[in-house]
C-alpha cells in the first residue's frame, strides 16, 4: 500500500469511529499520557491542537496547564513550510486559521522557544511499531523534528491506526512511543 491509499484508509476509519467509542478511546489515551513517566517528568510540553476526527487534545492542553507545566503548540508558517512552537497560557488564545481550520496562536510576532521543549505529541494518521510514521503529508512534523533530534517524541494513536508495515522515505522521522486505548508502546 502506498501513503496515499494508507492515509485515505486511516482517514476513512477515523470518520466512522462510533462517538461513544471515540470518546472512551480518547480517554483512556489521555490516561496513559499523563501517567507516562515522560510526561510528568516533562516541564516543557509541545502539543498538537486536534482537529474533529484527531484524539481529542484539548482536555490534555488543559489539564498540562493545571498541573503548571509550560505549554506550546504549533504555529505554520505556509510560506517556509516550518512549524514554530508557541507558548500559550489557554487554549482560548487559538483562533481557527485557513484553508483547514487548525487551532493556531494568533501572535504576529513569535520568540522560537523550541530548546526548551521536554517531550512533544506529535499527529499523525498511521504508525508501525518500530516507530514509523505517516502524516498528513505536507511534511512540518518531519522538517520540525529533523531539526530538534533531541526532543521526545509521543505519538497518540487508535489501535487500528498502528500497522504492521507503513510506507516510508529517508526523510520520515520516528518516534519514541506510541499511544494507544489499548497499550503504551516503547520503540
């Protein structure tokens, strides 16, 4: 299977999961999280802000905050096709950005903060147990985290989104651990 088909057949997937299941597996994900020895260690969160069919991140972005952990988040810049981490202090500072409606800080003018990041939850729409990853594609996560080799990188995934084989290219970037309703992976 090519990452075209593999991405449509997760997306698919993802679209008809049952409400009730998604948000028991929503819950049970964020559980192992925040009980991952990474992420109560961890000062510095780096995290994506979900979207309707992703795990639902906002309760994690809310609850890291609580616990008086120093959240970011990413900010796109489209132009150079790189990811910046944003330091906010509520999720109520995102505003919807085009075309696709992410939740992203509103800053003009943003101070890179990335060397202080402890551990980053990343996106994604398959994994392998080995730690590949497949994306969305346009490729910010990969740039992001070729760049910053030294951050731990979490991944939060439904159980049907882990696969035996993945297809992947020199420049795909592997995790650390991968997340699931069912069980912690460490690769």
């Amino acid at each position: 299977m090519n990452k075209k088909d593999c991405r449509n057949l997760i997306k698919n997937k993802r679209r008809l999961l049952d409400k009730d299941v998604k948000l028991s597996s929503d819950n049970a994900i964020k559980h192992r999280l925040l009980n991952m020895t990474e992420y109560k260690k961890a000062k510095n969160l780096f995290i994506y802000v979900s979207m309707e069919d992703e795990i639902y991140t906002h309760e994690i972005i809310n609850l890291s905050l609580a616990l008086g952990k120093k959240v970011f988040v990413p900010k796109v810049d489209r132009v150079s096709k790189t990811m910046i981490p944003v330091q906010i202090n509520s999720i109520n500072e995102l505003i919807k950005v085009p075309p696709f409606g992410i939740l992203e800080p509103e800053f003009s003018h943003i101070e890179n903060q990335v060397d202080k990041i402890d551990l980053a939850v990343t996106p994604g729409l398959a994994f392998s147990r080995n730690g590949d990853r497949l994306g969305y594609g346009a490729g910010y996560y990969d740039k992001f985290f070729k760049e910053n080799k030294d951050i731990v990188k979490v991944a939060l995934a439904y159980d049907f989104q882990i696969l035996d084989f993945i297809p992947t290219e020199v420049h795909d970037e592997k995790i650390n651990f991968l997340i699931s309703e069912k069980e912690l992976i460490i690769i």
